[in-house]
C-alpha cells in the first residue's frame, strides 16, 4: 500500500515530485509509524465490518482501528468479539489487500483471547490498541501482547493512547508521565506510536471543544499535550511517534463533499475560497486543527469518520520548499553547522538547530511524498476524495 495510492498513477505523477513510498504490514517500525496517517476508529459491532475495510481501503485509509472499548455499549463486548473473529475470517476468505488493522480492546486478557480466536487469520492484524495506559494499567497490557506473539509467531505492535485522570491532573501528571515512559520504553521495539484520548480529557473537567476550536484551544487540554510531547516526543532518539487528537464533528458528508470539488473554486486551486466553503461545512477547524498537530510535534491523527482521512494526508504531504530546505540542511558538506540563506531565499536555515527538523521532514516525505513546486493543498485534497 502507499498513501494516494487510491488514485490513478498518471494523476500522482502530476501531483508529486516525489511520490509517496510503498509499504505493508511487514516494514520497519520507523517506516509504519510514520505512515499511519488518518488512522479511521470503527466500531466492532459493525455487522458488515469486512465491507467497511475494503471499501475504505479503495479510499485511501492505510490504518484502521476495530473498537472493543468506549465506542461500544457494555453490553456488546461478547458480540462484538464473535462478529470481530467472522470478519477476519471473511477478509482472508476474500484475500483483499486491507489497511493495516489494530484491535481496541478493554482488558489485557482480551489480547490472548482474540489471538488465539483469530487462527490463522492472525495475520492480518498488525497490533492492538491500549486505553487509558499508564504503568499500573500498561505493564499487564503489555505483558500479554508479548505472550501473544509468541503463540501467534507474529510481530504485534502496541499502540497506547494516554487519556487518563491521573495525566490529565496536575498534582499527579509529572510522575504519571514518568511511568508512562518507563514502561514505554521498556517495551520500545513493539511501541508503534503514542496515541492521545482528548474526549476522555475533556470528559474529566465537562468541556466539549466547539466545531470553530482546536483541542489547543482548551488550555487545559493543549497543555497535557506539550507535557507529553515534552517527554515522550524527544527528537534525541528517545521520543516516539504521537499522533493528534480525533476531531469529533463530521456535518459534511462525503457526498456533500465531492460535487464541491468538481467545479469551481476547487479545481481552479484557489485556497482561500476553499477554506470558505470548508468553514460552511465545519472543517475549518479540522484544518486549522491539523496543522497545529504537525506544529507541536505530532504525526498522524486519530479519525471517526471518513470525510475527515483526505484533510489529514493532503496537509501531511511535504512541500516542494520543505523538501528543499531538508535536504540542503542535510548535505554531507554542512556538518559542521553554520547558517545559509534557504533556497526559495525567503528565510534563514540553521544547519545545527534544524537538523532534527529535517530528518522529520524527510521521514515524512518518505511514507506521504512530496508535492510539486506548483502543487498545494487544494490540489491534494481534490485528488483524495475524487472517485
């Protein structure tokens, strides 16, 4: 699979200078946590949940997560375990290529189980994802993803998403964090990325972002999430990759959507017209949202509907400028350091300080590609929803 992968060829040739790579569930940890992209939340419960895989797939979603946990009622786990273990088996029946698949679960022991329920259909699962996890609730979790790869013979990445009370609070944040980096590192190899439930931060103090707001909007919030990224998010070889909050409103329908974008001003590239029209729909803050992800040091975004999976890939690709900026920064012959005038000749470069800049750039570049000097965000976009 690769991101825009979805579209005919010809069509990315003339979008990219240099398009995005291919990768499977079989690559690199670097590489895959780089490119999970919009990772798209669906409930287990789904009766035609196989469908939904494929068909999202052939929309350009690299990476799924099938709930057991909030988006479900109590009373469904059961049912929603057995339809999980049918669908497996109706996607390796059809041997269609699938995003890469992680399981929500509740409980630790739900790990070993569903393992060992899936057979040999195992195989398509590429990991689990861990609520509320800190080291108290994350070792237990993280102990039995270990015993489920050794009965499955399969590498399992685990995916923790920090959302509890005691990382939210002040008074217990700092050693809360400690914690949650110990256990994380321990288990480094098989951490795929760090994930942040904002919903569950709000939840704690009754807040709810407005459609016009960002998660950094709500100090309280936005300040958890430089606290994480402070210790987790290090450029020094010690961080990990954290992905951006879920956008929780979705108004526009991929219906609506797409005749907006066959005719004028979407095609004609003009940006700022498109973003008027995006605010009648609500994405304004999607968009806005997205870009102070990247701005704070994170990758990749937590997704609950499919309108919103094109936004995140178009503003993940790399510019023609920060491209060239990463690479100029990056030539063997500046090791040394010292500042240079950048090559659109519109700001300062400086070799040493932008350097962990530039190696993240060039990661991204790699898994989401890098746009042609004449090609933006419009451009993109268009391309993404297009049927």
């Amino acid at each position: 699979m690769r991101h825009f992968g979805h579209i005919a060829p010809a069509v990315r040739e003339g979008l990219f200078f240099q398009e995005p790579c291919e990768f499977g569930a079989g690559s690199s940890a670097r590489t895959l946590s780089a490119a999970l992209g919009a990772t798209l939340y669906s409930p287990a419960t789904r009766p035609k949940l196989a469908d939904d895989v494929i068909k999202q797939a052939g929309r350009g979603v690299v990476s799924m997560v099938l709930c057991l946990e909030d988006s479900i009622d109590d009373s469904e786990v059961v049912d929603a375990e057995e339809n999980l273990v049918r669908q497996f088996a109706d996607l390796a029946a059809r041997g269609a290529e699938v995003p890469l698949l992680f399981i929500r679960v509740r409980e630790p022991g739900q790990i070993t189980d569903l393992v060992q329920r899936l057979g040999s259909t195992v195989r398509l699962l590429s990991g689990f994802v861990l609520p509320k996890f800190t080291e108290e609730r994350g070792v237990p979790f993280m102990e039995a993803l270990v015993k489920a790869e050794k009965a499955c013979g399969q590498r399992l990445f685990a995916m923790p998403v920090l959302e509890s009370p005691e990382l939210l609070h002040l008074e217990t944040r700092a050693e809360t964090l400690q914690g949650i980096g110990r256990t994380v590192d321990k288990y480094r190899e098989r951490v795929l990325a760090l994930r942040l439930g904002v919903t569950d931060f709000c939840s704690a103090y009754g807040l709810r972002r407005a459609p016009d707001m960002t998660a950094y909007d709500v100090q309280i919030v936005g300040a958890v999430i430089a606290d994480v990224v402070n210790v987790l998010g290090r450029a020094d070889g010690t961080g990990f990759t954290i992905t951006g909050p879920v956008w929780e409103y979705f108004r526009l329908q991929e219906r609506m959507f797409k005749p907006q974008l066959r005719r004028s001003p979407f095609l004609e590239g003009r940006a700022e017209e498109l973003r008027t029209a995006l605010i009648e729909h609500d994405l304004d803050g999607l968009l806005r949202e997205i870009e102070l992800d990247r701005a704070n040091g994170l990758l990749g975004k937590t997704c609950i509907h499919p309108s919103h999976v094109a936004p995140v890939h178009a503003l993940s690709v790399v510019s023609h400028e920060e491209f060239s900026d990463a690479q100029d920064i990056l030539r063997p012959e500046r090791g040394g350091g010292g500042v240079l005038r950048s090559v659109y000749t519109n700001k300062m470069n400086e070799v040493k300080p932008h350097r962990a800049w530039a190696e993240r750039t060039l990661q991204r570049a790699e898994v989401f590609g890098v746009a042609r000097e004449d090609v933006g965000f419009v451009d993109l976009l268009a391309a993404g929803v297009a049927e």
